[in-house]
C-alpha cells in the first residue's frame, strides 16, 4: 500500500532540486563578486561540507530507530529558514557572516543533485522501505533524474536579468534565487507530510550476517574516499573556474550548468533502464569511466563553447550513476540497517571531498588551472577499478536474487 506514495517523495526531491540548481549556478558568482578571494570560498565549501558530515552521521542511524519524516521536514525547514535570511537581507546582497552562516548551514554551493543534503541517507532509506527490492534501481536512478531536471530549470535563473531587464541589478538576482530556494522547501514539506512513514522494525540479524555487512561497509567506505577526494578537487568550483578562465557571468554559466543537469537527468532515466537489466556495476563503470575522459578534456578546451560541451557531459556521465549507486550501498545490508549505509556511504565520500575545495581552490589561485581536473581523474581511475573489483560479484548475486 505504500507504493502509490514513491511519487510524492520523488516529486519533493524535484521540488527542492529546482532551488539548488539555482544556487549552483549563482551562489559562488555572489560571492565572488562581493570580493570573496577563491582560498576564502574554498574553505567556506569545505566548513560546509564538514558540517553535513556531523548531521549525515548523526540522521541516518537515528532515522532508522525513530522513523524518516519528522527528520526530513526538519531538513527543509533549516532550507526555508536560510532561504528566507538571504532574502530579507537589504538588497540580496548580505553580510559575509550571514552569507557564511546560511551557507554552511543550509549547503549552498554544494551540488548535491536535488538530494535532502545530509538528510540524504534518511530519504533513501525512507525511498527504500517504499519499494520492493528488485524496484529499488530503476527508482533511485528515476529520483535521481527528476532531481538534475529540477536542478536544470533553477540553474537558468541567471537569466532573471535578461527576462526582466527592469529589475537586473546583481541583488535581485540574489535575491530571486533564495526565493526560488524557499518556495521548493515550502512545496516539499507539504509533499512529504503526506507520505506515511514507520520507524525500521528491530529484527534479529545473525553474527555472520553482520561481520559480512560490515566487512562490506569498510570495503565502500575505503572506495568511496578517492570518489570523494577527486571531485572536490574541482567540482564545486566549477562556476568559479569558468569565471576566471573564460571571464563569464551567471546568465553564460547558468545556461552550462542547465544544460548540464538536464542531460544529467536524462542519462540518469538511461542509466535506470541499463542497470535493470545489465546491473548496477557496469552502468556505474560505464558511466563513470566515460566522464572521467571528458573530465579530463575541460582544461585542454581553447574555448568557453568547448570547455561547457566537456563539462555538460562530465556532469552528465558522473551525476546518471548516482541513484544506481545508491541502490547497491542500500542493499549491502538488511532494513534495520538502511539509515547507517547510506549515511556512511555519503560520509565516505564527503570527509574526502571537504578537502577538495581547499586544495582545488589554491591551486586556482595560483594559476593551475588545469591541475585540479587532471589530479581528479587520476583518482577517479583509481576509485572505478577497485569499484569494480569489489562489488561486480555482490551485484551479480543482488540481480540474480532479484
């Protein structure tokens, strides 16, 4: 009875995607153009992710004790609250410590495909009790979908200036872009009050059963660090960097990042289709390996049409795999155990990734333009042969059993 629900959730993960699309696109730009120097927004990435890494320890396991909505709708209102601070600040254009505060606490500047954040454990594993096992692949990468689509209508809100030219200054636009962010909280939180939820039942696991989860955990957790590592090395900063290297604004950059997100969305409804029926692995191999030489193409680009083509597709490639990931660290243990997985899969990658924008933005400053793309694919190489290695034999068994 509760699949007729699978909706509703995923129609809360679009809403919200619309709101961090468009940050994605003008949040750095903000910054930046309030004189933020790029060592400074590195670290305020990285204080950020670190802060998402304490609340994604702390409300995936409690999620599966005490249940998924109250954990979930607290999320989007800390989104609606910080929304609602950078809007009402005089002219969009706030003070560092209230740009600094909304966005450490509210993960602006961190793309997170449409995801609750560091709530993002809680509303997969709140997905996954939804949903029959041999659903859970196509589903996840169907939600992730719906989320790059959301992300790709709020990523050309660096439009607003063009469509209404009467209001163009930078703080309107800063200001249109935390509105778009409270409304899609607004709209998710009545979305997900109706979705029925129940805590995880306490069911008995064996001793075996659990050295074999935890045997696998480890083994994501080790993987998942070069993930993390390698896209935080540029990632983040991508606006940024297509401001340095090419001198562009948010209407050109919004207009990449968008088209970005809806191929994203695209290849991630592809990569549903593929892991039914080949697997989780392969389409992740596939996916992944192919981003990786795009990845490395960027920086080798002469022009701005050249380098967003590069990029478009890296995002696209990378960000199709992230619902089939999803679905395997999820089914690596039993549904008392869903809420610890996903939030030590997240974490596992986002420990390394704080230091990512730290690194990749020093090396901007320094003129290194290329090198945070090229240290990032080396790893990236790294993390999809052990990735492989791993679980293609756990993803053979889970399809079969399926």
């Amino acid at each position: 009875m509760t699949a007729p629900f699978v909706p509703l959730l995923i129609a809360a993960r679009t809403a919200r995607s619309v709101g961090q699309g468009a940050l994605s696109a003008n949040f750095i730009l903000e910054l930046k153009r309030l004189d933020w120097s790029a060592p400074s927004i590195g670290l305020l990435l990285s204080a950020g992710i670190l802060f998402s890494i304490v609340l994604t320890l702390v409300t995936g396991p409690a999620s599966d004790r005490y249940g998924r909505k109250r954990f979930l709708v607290f999320y989007e209102c800390l989104q609606l609250a910080c929304a609602l601070a950078g809007f009402m600040t005089e002219e969009g254009t706030p003070a560092n410590w209230i740009l600094g505060t909304i966005a450490i606490a509210g993960g602006f500047g961190q793309t997170t495909g449409g995801g609750a954040g560091p709530f993002s454990p809680v509303e997969q594993s709140w997905l996954a009790r939804l949903l029959p096992a041999q659903e859970r692949g196509t589903t996840f990468s169907v939600n992730t979908a719906m989320g790059f689509a959301g992300m790709a209508v709020g990523a050309l809100t660096g439009l607003y200036p063009h469509i209404f030219p009467g209001a163009s200054s930078p703080g309107d636009l800063a200001r249109a872009v935390f509105l778009t962010v409270a409304a899609g909280a607004v709209i998710a939180i009545l979305l997900l009050l109706i979705v029925p939820d129940r805590s995880s039942p306490s069911g008995r696991t064996t001793p075996e059963t659990l050295r074999q989860e935890w045997s696998l955990l480890r083994t994501l957790i080790g993987i998942n660090a070069l993930n993390g590592i390698s896209l935080g090395l540029y990632a983040p900063l991508m606006a940024y960097w297509f401001a340095v290297r090419f001198h562009k604004g948010p209407d050109a950059i919004g207009i990449a990042m968008s088209g970005g997100y809806l191929l994203a969305a695209l290849l991630s409804y592809l990569a549903s289709r593929l892991s039914s029926r080949f697997g989780t692995v392969p389409t992740v191999i596939a996916g992944r390996g192919t981003g990786l030489v795009f990845t490395l193409l960027i920086p080798l680009m002469p022009t701005f049409p050249l380098a967003v083509l590069a990029h478009v597709l890296r995002v696209a490639l990378n960000q199709s795999t992230i619902g089939a990931r999803q679905a395997l660290s999820i089914g690596l243990v039993g549904e008392e155990r869903r809420g610890l997985a996903a939030s030590l899969h997240n974490v596992s990658m986002q420990i390394p990734q704080s230091v990512g924008p730290v690194a990749g933005a020093a090396l901007l400053a320094h003129g290194f333009l290329g090198l945070p793309f090229f240290l990032g694919a080396l790893l990236q190489g790294a993390y999809l042969g052990l990735y492989y290695k791993a679980f293609a034999r756990h993803d053979r068994i889970s399809v079969k059993q399926d």
